[in-house]
C-alpha cells in the first residue's frame, strides 16, 4: 500500500512538473523595458578556495556572492538563494580543442556554464528559455536580451530550481570588489571550464598599452523568420540567434578571448575576456572543458 501511494505522488508530480513546462511557451519577440531586482541584501558566510598544485586548479565554494544581491523569490524567478558544494578540478595547463566549442551551437550540454568567478559564483551564459518552447528551432532567449523577464537582479544574476545563484552578465558590485580600474589592466576575475584565465575589458594590445577589448559579434541585419519557423520581429537582441560574428569588428576571436600578455603570463596565455557589450560572458571554448553542472570532462579531441 506504501509503494502504491509514492507511485501515486510521483504520478501527480511528473504531471505537474509537466504542466509546468508547457507554461512556458514564451511569444515575445522583441526586447521591453524591463528593470532589474535592487540589489539590497548581504548574504552571509560566502566560502570560496582556490588552490593549484603542478598539473591542476582546484576550486571549492558554496556558491554564495561576497556582495549585495536581490530578493529571491521575485516574480521572474521563484527560487531561493542556497548554499551549493562546488567543487572543481581544472586544467592548469589547458588542453586546446581542434576547433572551438561554441556553446549556443551545440545543444547536446544544456544550460552550460562557462566558469566560475573569484567569489566562487557561477558565470551561466545560456538560458532555458526558448520562443514558443520549442527547444528543436533554436530560438534561445538572451538573458539580457529583455525579451522576458527572468528575475535577474542588479548583478545580472538570478537563481536555478537547485538554489544556486549565477551570473549571466557581469556584477559591479563583483567587479568594484576587485578594484578595477581603466588606467591599468585588468584583474584576473574567474577561471574558464576549460582552465583559461578570464579578465574584465581591460588588457593589453600588440604594445603592451592598455586597451578596451572588444566583442567580434554584431546584431544580424533585417528580420527573423516568420512563425512557424521563427518569432518573426527584427533582429534586436531578444535572442542568442540575433548576432553573428564578424572577424575584425573587435579585438576578440569568436569565443571572445585571444593570446595575450597578461601580469600573471608575461610569456602570453590564451585568456577570456567579458565584455561590455554582446556576449559579454563568452560562449565558446578554446580548450578541452569541464561540464561544471556534472564535474566531468564535456568535450576533448
């Protein structure tokens, strides 16, 4: 008789969970006037760990930001804040792919992170969200695109049904901890899944004179398809498939990094860069990475 009721509750459950995500079946097809949660409230006991030995990096943390964050629950997002137990083992000598990994190209890893900041909180580039639910057509939401509201707070953050709290752009609250300043080059932020580093804007150009590196992606010209095969509307930013990359637009190849000079490589490294504009976060890989979500390697020649 107990067995026949868990089956019962796991019945209703699976139909719940299912009704619920056929909900969200977004239309909109062009960015609003949507504003961001303030961000007012201190979380305590953010925990992060950062060592490497000769081959790896490891990072252990609880996922919890050293800053101000917003009130979760919100409307756009129904989740609370909660602890996490990450922990990471990364290349500290990155392992290079054949051909770079382009996360919103491949749809076989879900929801992919691309690193993981300083304080220990996750850098989430993607989405969930696709117009219509249609997962198959592609037409992924852009986090900061404001084609629907997702609960993101004044750290371009917001918060996964398994409580953790991760980026989608980046914070200042974050970056004003680091003490960025335009004048001299950036800061080491986050570490990449594939074990690059990952910097703000700021670094060096070709004679070691601080630059502003910029995105090689520009919103596409025109209109998108009409429904059934697309959201119609122009191309604004709504969605992931409204860019395209341009070599020679920016400083910046495809997965928004280069070889560099840095402080902390003055024999140059491959890096990241987050940008202020489109991606922002990057969306492709140089190296071999880690599936972050699963703790495993994803992708290797």
């Amino acid at each position: 008789m107990y067995k026949k009721y868990i089956l019962i509750i796991l019945l209703i459950s699976s139909v719940a969970f299912s009704q619920l995500h056929q909900l969200r079946k977004h239309q909109a097809n062009e960015a609003k006037n949507i504003k961001y949660i303030s961000a007012n409230i201190y979380l305590k006991n953010s925990y992060v760990d950062i060592i490497t030995n000769s081959t790896h990096r490891f990072i252990k943390s609880n996922g919890i930001p050293n800053h101000k964050v917003g009130k979760f629950p919100n409307k756009g997002n129904p989740h609370f804040i909660t602890p996490q137990k990450y922990s990471f083992k990364l290349n500290l000598n990155p392992k290079d792919l054949r051909e770079p990994y382009m996360i919103h190209e491949n749809k076989s890893i879900s929801g992919l992170p691309f690193g993981i900041a300083l304080n220990g909180v996750m850098f989430v580039p993607s989405t969930a969200e696709y117009w219509n639910g249609n997962q198959k057509l592609g037409w992924n939401y852009c986090a900061l695109g404001k084609g629907i509201h997702l609960g993101l707070d004044e750290n371009y953050a917001h918060v996964q049904p398994n409580g953790s709290y991760h980026y989608h752009g980046v914070s200042n609250y974050f970056l004003k901890n680091l003490i960025i300043n335009k004048n001299n080059h950036s800061p080491i932020i986050g570490w990449a899944a594939d074990g690059y580093p990952i910097y703000y804007v700021f670094g060096y150009n070709n004679k070691k004179e601080i630059i502003n590196h910029t995105s090689g992606y520009q919103l596409k010209k025109g209109n998108r398809p009409l429904p059934p095969n697309g959201p119609g509307g122009k191309y604004d930013g709504t969605f992931i498939q409204d860019y395209e990359f341009k070599k020679g637009i920016g400083t910046l190849d495809k997965c928004n990094g280069k070889f560099v000079v840095t402080p902390e490589y003055p024999q140059g490294t491959y890096a990241y860069f987050v940008t202020k504009k489109w991606p922002v976060i990057p969306r492709g890989f140089k190296g071999e990475f880690i599936n972050l979500r699963e703790k495993k390697l994803s992708y290797q020649h």
